[in-house]
C-alpha cells in the first residue's frame, strides 16, 4: 500500500511539472528522464521491483499500439524506402556498432550480452522525436519518416532484442536459424495483427452500439493482438503495430463520432501516465541498480556511458548519408513531385532520441538465468541504456531547434495547407447544397447555406457580424429540427470528402485528425440540440 502511495503521488508531481513543461514550451520526455534522475536520489523512497514479464506486456501494447494509430498509412505507404532503410538497416547497423564498442570497451561484457544493449538501444522512440520536433516547422515528410521508422524499427529492435535473449538464455546461436525463424515470426506476427484487425473492423462496425464500451474495446485491442501472437510465438510487437495502422487507417468508417472522442482523450491520458510511470519506475530502481554496479569505478561508468552514447549518435551519421544517396540512386520518383532539402539529412541525423520503448526493454531483461544463476550484467545494461536515454534527449533534444534555426530552413507552413484543405471541403459541401437543396423550405435553404457561407467567409479572412443569423431571427421548433438533422447529413458530406482526401494522400495527418476532431464535436453538440428540442 505505501508504494502505491508513492508511485501516484509521484505520478501526480510528474502530471505538475509535464504541466509546467506544456505551458513553457519544453519537450515532456526530456522532463520525464530528468525526473526519472531526481527520483533516484530523493532520499527514503522505497525500491520496487517489478516482473519483467509484466513489465513487456503492460506498457509496450498500448505505446506501439497509440503510435502506429497517429502514423498516417498514405504516408507510410509513401516514404517506405528511407523507412526500411532506417527501420531495418540503421537498427542491425547500430545493433552490430554498440556491440563491437561494448565488448571493446568493457571487459566483462560478452558478445550475446552486447549484441543485447545494441538491440535494445538501437531504435529511436517516437514519441520523443515527435514531442521535440513537433512546432519546428519541419518538412511532413521528414515527420513522416521519423514517424514510421520510429514505428518500425520498435518492431525490428525488440525483435533482434528477443532473439538475442533467448541465445544468452539458451546458450547457443545459430545464424541461419534466428535469420529463418526472423522470417517466420515477423511474417505470422504481420498476419496475425491483421487478422485481429480485421475481426475487430467488423465487431467496431456491425455490433458495438455504446461509446463507452467502443472506447474500452479500442484499449484492450492491442493487449488483445500482442498476447495472441506471443501465443503462437510470433512477433506481438509487429501484430500489435499492424493492428493499429489497420484500424487507424479505417477509423472514419467504422468508429462513431461520439466514441471517437472518448476513445481520443482516453488514450492520450493512458499514453501520458504510462510514459511517466515508467521513468518513475526506473527511478524508484535506479538506486539498487547503481548499488549493483558499485564495483566498477566511476569513470569508468562514466567513461562507458559517454562512449556508447556517442557510438549511437555517431552511427545514425555514418548511416544517413550513404543511404540517402542510395536512395536517389534507386528511384529517380523523388525528384517528380519536389527536391528534398539535404539539410533534412542533419535533422534526420540528429533526431535519433530514445526513449520509453528501450527503457521498457531494459526492464523488462529477467533477473535470473535459472533457479541459481542471476542474469549477468543486468543492472550494468540498464544503467548504460539510461545513460543513451538522458544523453540524446537532452543534448539532442535541447539542441535541435538551435540545429534547425543555424541550418536556416525555411519552417513548412501546414497552416496555409490547413486553409487549402478547408477550402476545397467547405466549396464542396456549398456545391452539394445548391445541387442537391434546390427544393427544401426557402428559410430552411437560407440558413443551411449561410453557415456555409460564413465559413467560406472565414477561411477568405473576412470580418463578420458576431451574430451572422441577427437577433430577430428565431426559428421555429420543428424548421430548427430539420435544421439541425440537415447539419448533421452535411457534417457526414464534409466528413467524407476529408476522408476521400485523406485516403488519395492530400492532407496531412495532423490536419486531418484535427478536423475530423472538429467534425465529431459539431456532430455531438448538433444531437445535443436534437435531444434537448
């Protein structure tokens, strides 16, 4: 009972200063590391020491699950190539450069256990990279690339983390084995998230009728999709991840705007406790861990963390440039629409933040071998994947506006496409009504048209009256409830051609759940107004 006290009175502190953080502009994971490093060395709070099992199953369903859901499929489908490249080839390539330096650097670390810190440091977090670069003006396909690598390479990573834990378990390796059943479990685990995602496309569509128990289906899904595949001994990282791309991409249709909502707001508060839990959590164990490392001296600590910190900085250079000019080299489609700005590649380089995942991953090693035997160099792992965590979120984190700003590139303007993108939606719905309208009531015709009008109006940056429908003008019970039903039908015309446009790829992501946010908003308060009449 006191240490449920503790974790959610911390829990609290950290919501305060995430808080704090929010209202001056400053990154939250960059935050949570740095309270996870203040925890540690409060006096008098307890160690907890959790099931690294648990630890897997608890947090990493529902943080892959919410990132695959914010990852736009169009530009998923898009950028493929850089993503693979990054996802695949900068995870083993930094995986193998860890664990040469690793195994170079410290004495007592093996080749198995260094292969395991390469895989577990290896992929960026998304979270991270989107949290710090989110306002910078960045380029949306340089978002998207960060996006989709961070999504894929989370699977590529704990994947090669999982193989190499089972060949320190196991005590043996072999190379074409782990390479075939690779393979197997990622393509079963790809099959697998699909088949759940379908099932629950049609249980979503055909048989949930309250918001409430969508939005609790929508939270169990991924738990769902992780623990079945894990049953088959696939990949539950991969399942889960195709999963929440399935869903995410189809949710305009098969969703109800009212669980939309709920289920919206449900999950950034899930994503936000569990991301502070777990810093909290590593704080809480961070004394014994460094008590279990207390026979090493301190530079050498330091010496190691500094080093391997700088392995992981430096390899994500060393990756991008070849495998940019690889990719020019490949395809000549890059340059059909637009040229990229090779400035993006230092970005790209220096956006390489790590985060919850690998620290889920970190906890989630066992602490034992066998009955007798503790799992070797446990705490001495989790002490230089923390090290990689403080060292890129701070220094790159804090550095990168700074990078952007000294590079001189001209910040994207998504406000400007956000105006375009209304535009053609509000012209579309305008031709719908004189098309379609000709024949209904003259004021019902006059009022349904005019807010329409006053958005186009808006959107042109024209002044107009407060109260555009004027004082007098009171409309009857029954013409105001057709007026009302009419809304909504039109609120269905506008959410359909934003959802046509988002499947041909024209609107970006973040615009495109904004809006649609919008749309669930209006459409609830307008039944709001069905009911109350």
């Amino acid at each position: 009972m006191e240490n449920i006290t503790v974790i959610i009175m911390l829990l609290f502190g950290v919501a305060f200063l995430s808080l704090i953080s929010k209202r001056y502009n400053f990154p939250i994971p960059i935050v949570l590391v740095l309270c996870g490093v203040v925890i540690s060395v409060i006096p008098g709070l307890p160690v907890i020491a959790l099931n690294p099992e648990v630890v897997f199953i608890i947090f990493l369903p529902p943080l892959l699950y919410h990132a695959a859901w914010y990852t736009s499929w169009f530009e998923f489908k898009k950028t493929i190539r850089p993503i693979t490249l990054a996802a695949v080839g900068l995870v083993l390539f930094t995986t193998i450069a860890v664990a040469l330096a690793a195994h170079w650097l410290i004495e007592d670390m093996s080749w198995p256990l260094a292969f395991l810190l390469g895989a577990i440091i290896s992929p960026p977090d998304a979270v991270s990279a989107t949290s710090i670069t989110k306002g910078l003006g960045l380029h949306p396909r340089l978002i998207a690339i960060l996006e989709g690598e961070s999504l894929l390479n989370d699977a590529s990573g704990l994947v090669a983390y999982k193989y190499a834990l089972a060949a320190i378990l196991a005590g043996n390796f072999v190379l074409w084995e782990a390479g075939l059943n690779f393979f197997i479990m990622s393509t079963l685990g790809i099959a697998i998230g699909l088949v759940v995602g379908f099932v629950m496309s049609i249980v979503h569509k055909k048989f949930v009728c309250d918001d409430i128990i969508e939005a609790t289906l929508t939270l169990l899904t991924p738990f769902a999709s992780y623990l079945i595949a894990e049953h088959f001994e696939c990949s539950g990282v991969l399942a889960v991840v195709t999963t929440g791309l399935y869903l995410s991409a189809r949710s305009g249709r098969i969703f109800t705007h009212e669980s939309r909502i709920m289920a919206v707001t449900i999950w950034s508060i899930l994503t936000n406790i569990l991301n502070g839990l777990i810093f909290i959590l590593i704080g809480l164990q961070l004394r014994l861990i460094i008590i279990g490392i207390s026979n090493y001296s301190g530079s050498s600590l330091f010496l190691w963390g500094a080093s391997i910190s700088a392995v992981v900085i430096l390899v994500r250079f060393l990756w991008v440039i070849p495998s940019t000019l690889l990719q020019k080299y490949l395809s000549s489609k890059n340059k059909q629409k637009e040229e990229f700005d090779y400035r993006n590649m230092i970005i790209f380089g220096w956006s390489g933040m790590r985060g919850v995942v690998s620290m889920a991953a970190a906890m989630a090693l066992p602490l034992m071998m066998n009955e007798k035997e503790a799992f070797p160099l446990r705490n001495l792992i989790i002490y230089l994947v923390f090290c990689v965590i403080l060292s890129t979120l701070v220094i790159q984190g804090l550095t990168l506006p700074w990078l952007i700003k000294k590079l001189k590139i001209q910040p994207y303007s998504i406000i400007a496409e956000e105006y375009e993108i209304r535009n053609v939606i509000v012209s579309e719905t305008i031709a719908h009504i004189e098309d379609n309208f000709s024949l209904l009531n003259d004021d019902l015709l006059h009022n349904i048209k005019s807010k329409y009008e006053v958005k186009f109006n808006r959107l042109q940056k024209t002044e107009l009256p407060a109260n555009f429908f004027g004082k007098g003008n009171v409309m009857g019970g029954q013409i105001f409830n057709e007026f009302t039903k009419l809304q909504i039908d039109l609120l269905n015309i506008e959410r359909a051609k934003l959802e046509v446009m988002h499947k041909q790829g024209s609107v970006n992501e973040e615009i495109f759940r904004k809006i649609e946010k919008e749309l669930d908003l209006e459409e609830t308060r307008l039944w709001m107004e069905m009911y109350e009449e």
